[in-house]
C-alpha cells in the first residue's frame, strides 16, 4: 500500500514537528539552509527534504543569493489553518469563562471560610 503524500495540503505538511520548527524559524525572517541547519542541529539533507515539503505546498519560497539559497515564509498559505483552529474559538472562549467563574466562586468560598 503506498503512503499519501506528506505535501497534499498545508495541514499534512505542519503535522511533522521539524518543519514546524523550521517555520518558526522562517517567521523572524528570510534565513539560509545553513543557518537552519545549525539551529536545528540536522544535516542538509534532512533540512532541505522538510524545506521541499513546505515549498511544495507554497508555505516556503527559496531565491538564490550567490552561492546561499535563502528561504522565506510565505505566511499567508498558513491562512486555512488559522481559519479552521478559529472555529474552535468560541469554545475555548467558553471555557475560559467557566473557569474564570468556578475560580471566582473557590475564591469567594475561601474567603467566606476565613472570616468564620
């Protein structure tokens, strides 16, 4: 049975922890591979097959710079997964805010019981 490509979509292609790290990277600015490398501490060749992933579904760009091949996140391609995690925004709102209220009333019980 053949696997699916990792490169399908930008949510299969997040789902692995280095180019996760990578992207965090790439957000302070444009950087070489062998900057990325010596941050991570991986070789080359694992760094450019995650910078291949991320480029393929356009989460990353590379331009050439002399002998350096300078990548750059393309934050925008990151929109439908901030758009699919907002829908979950309600939910923690709420949550929150139960949380919120059952700490208000622990507070106010202990403050209760040290008046007694």
């Amino acid at each position: 049975m053949s696997r699916s490509p990792t490169t399908a979509d930008a949510f299969n292609a997040v789902a692995e922890q280095r180019r996760r790290q990578i992207l965090d990277l790439l957000a302070k600015g444009e950087q070489p591979v062998n900057d990325i490398v010596a941050t991570l501490g991986l070789t080359q060749p694992q760094i450019s097959k995650h910078l291949r992933v991320l480029r393929e579904v356009g989460l990353v760009s590379v331009r050439g710079a002399g002998q350096q091949r300078l990548y750059k996140l393309n934050a925008e391609k990151l929109k439908p997964i901030h758009d699919w995690v907002k829908t979950f925004e309600q939910f923690w709102n709420e949550s929150f805010d139960r949380l919120d209220e059952y700490l208000k009333e622990l507070q106010k019980e202990k403050t209760d019981d040290s008046k007694k």
